[in-house]
C-alpha cells in the first residue's frame, strides 16, 4: 500500500494539471477511488439527476474539465484529494480505457481473453498509453470518434474486461490510492492514446442482446429466470474468499442485461450468503449491476 502524506494532494492537483494540458478533463478523487467531493445534493428525500447543471461542484465525473483555473479550484474544495480521475467519452481525445484484470475468480487473465478477441475478429491493438494498476492489471488508453458512443461495462466482452466509456473514469497515473499506485508502463510515457481499432469499436458499440419474449403459447414451456440464471448461481456458488464480490457483481451484470436480473437477484444473494458473504453486501452488489447495466450510474460503477 502506497504511503499518504501531506505531500499526496499537492502531487495529486500537479499530476491533474499536466493531465489537463494533454486535453483530458480531470476531477479530484479519494483515496479510495471515488469522486473527493460530496454532492451538494446530499440528504435530499427524492433523487436528484444533476450533472452539474446547478453550477456547483461535488457531480463526480460531470465536475472533470480541462481548464487549468477550474481544475486549481476543484481541488482547493477538496483538500484531501490524494488523486485525479479522467473523464472518459469527452471531447477532445474521446478517452476509451480498457480495463484488464488479472482476478483467480475468472480462471483465465483478460490480457490473453483480449489476444483471443482479436484474433477472432481481425484486429491489433495500437501501441498506445498503459497505465499499471495496483492489483497487477493494466489500463489501455484508446480514443473513439465523434460519432460513436462507447458504454460503460463490466465483463461484456470477456471476464475480466471492463470497459470505461461516456460517463465512465479512469484513475490517472502517478498520485495513490488506499490500495497502491497507478503508474505509467514502462515505454509508453511518450505515446498518445491510440484510435480504437475499428473492429474493436464495433464489439464496444453493438447493443446489448434485448430479452427474449415469449407468446402465450411459450409460456408454459419457457425457462424460468431461475432455471436461465442456473449457471449463474453455480459460478456464484464456486467462489472462494477473494472472489466473492467479484463473482456476484459479474454474474448480477449478466443477468440483468439478459433481462432477468430483478428475478434473479433474491437467488444470487442466497447463493453469495453461502460463500461467506454478508447479505447487506451482496445486495449492495447487485444494486450496483443494475445500475451499471442500465446506464444510470457513471459516478462510482464507472470507476476503474
């Protein structure tokens, strides 16, 4: 774990400000990777969904901005910033981040389930800007064109391959979280991020398959949520200490953008209370599966 001191924010806003000058909207982070400033609309009885629009900062990834004199200011409201995020889908670069996780829970790493995807579809990944995260994975920076709107998603490609796209983030290099640092590779400090192979970017774009319907008919034969999540309960219950969390949230995603994540979500919380993992927990992971998969949430599911 890296070392945080008094230093760590004056480091963080530097890193941000150079950030900023390469085009990238930056915004102040915690230690533990979320947005350092609190909602003004905090304690409120019904949900509010500003963006920013009521000209006060504590918006998360809506606050990011390249103006170096907005940037000074975000970060002075926030003394205990000890990093920077980097909004992702904004113009002017239009930041892709390829998230590549290297978890046991996912019995393969995604750096080689990457390989395999371009070889299938007859893509190379540029040389480009990689960022080394603390738990042994690595961030890939690509840029995306105008016209084309990159969602955010957890696992949809491959396990352990995330995707951080419009109303998403990513951790910028060099200040530290509660877990370590996110450095620059070696050898890629002097790149710019990439254009996204055209191939790639239609994998990233494609919609999401809608749920299957069935007519009166079907119904007595279709399967049940339960009997289509089956697969989804067994991964679950294989987890061990680790990869529970992991495990829950990847499944959640799953079935909620097959369209049967409601149905299946009491059965996904019994099967995470059997391997160990608190209820309030396992909820709270499924809450954030739901909201990641419908777009709702870019603030803190669209971290990586």
């Amino acid at each position: 774990m890296a070392t945080i001191d008094r230093q760590t924010p004056t480091l963080a806003l530097a890193h941000a400000l150079a950030a900023a000058g390469r085009g990238l909207p930056v915004f102040p982070l915690s230690a533990t990777k979320l947005p350092a400033l609190r909602s003004p609309h905090r304690g409120r009885r019904q949900p509010t969904h500003c963006r920013g629009e009521c000209g006060l900062p504590g918006h998360g990834v809506h606050d990011a901005t390249t103006d170096p004199a907005a940037v000074r200011a975000l970060f002075a409201a926030a003394p205990r910033a000890t990093g920077y995020g980097i909004a992702c889908g904004r113009a002017p670069q239009r930041l892709i981040g390829i998230d590549l996780d290297v978890d046991p829970a996912y019995g393969s790493d995604a750096a080689g389930a990457l390989r395999q995807l371009a070889l299938q579809h007859l893509f190379t990944i540029p040389p480009t800007v990689t960022v080394l995260t603390p738990s042994g994975g690595r961030h890939l920076w690509l840029t995306g064109p105008a016209d084309a709107t990159v969602p955010n998603s957890a696992g949809r490609l491959a396990p352990g391959i995330d995707i951080r796209g419009s109303g998403g983030y990513l951790v910028g290099p060099g200040p530290v979280t509660a877990h370590g640092r996110y450095r620059l590779a070696p050898g890629t400090a002097h790149l710019t991020p990439a254009p996204c192979p055209r191939a790639l970017l239609r994998l990233l774009t494609q919609p999401r398959r809608a749920p299957s319907t069935t007519t009166a008919g079907d119904a007595a034969t279709a399967p049940t949520p339960a009997r289509r999540g089956e697969g989804l309960i067994q991964f679950m219950l294989a987890a061990h200490e680790g990869q529970r969390n992991t495990r829950l949230f990847w499944a959640a995603c799953r079935a909620y953008e097959h369209g049967f994540g409601d149905a299946l979500a009491d059965a996904l919380t019994a099967a995470a209370v059997r391997t160990g993992l608190p209820e309030h927990e396992a909820r709270a992971a499924i809450a954030s599966a739901a909201r990641l998969t419908s777009g709702r949430d870019g603030e803190a599911d669209g971290a990586a």
